[in-house]
C-alpha cells in the first residue's frame, strides 16, 4: 500500500521509498532526506478532493504537502 491509498485520519508505517525510475530517484532521496523512513509513524491529515491534488501528510513531528506522484512513491503498512 502506498500513502494515497491511505484514508485520512489513520496512521501508518513507512516500509520504505520506491525507486520507481530512474529520473525519479532524486525525489526518493528528498522523501527520505524530509523524514521518511522506514520505521517512522505517517498519518494523511488531507486529501485534495481533486483527483491530482495535493495530499497533507504527517511524519514524525512535521508536516508536509506532497504531490500525488511523490505520495505513491512512499510505502506504508496500516498501525
């Protein structure tokens, strides 16, 4: 399961970041640089309600929005 398909309001556990191509393997280094890590507690505070949006995500203590492309590139497990 990746982050969009987490419902906002339940938390998750990072497992990891995809390494989906090669072009977008600098943006997984960023994801992780931010703070996600496997291990680490990630809640979705919001979902835009288009269907491209943005989504509002918490790790640990900060809070970040991320495009839909970079949510799927986080992989999470339900708590």
């Amino acid at each position: 399961m990746n982050l969009t398909e987490l419902s906002p309001g339940l938390k998750g556990r990072v497992k990891g970041v995809c390494h989906l191509e090669n072009y977008q393997a600098t943006i997984c280094r960023q994801l992780e640089d931010i703070g996600f890590l496997p291990g680490e507690q990630v809640e979705v505070l919001r979902k835009s309600i288009f269907s491209r949006g943005a989504i509002l995500a918490r790790v640990g203590s900060s809070t970040f929005a991320l495009s839909e492309v970079e949510a799927r590139m986080v992989e999470v497990e339900l708590l």
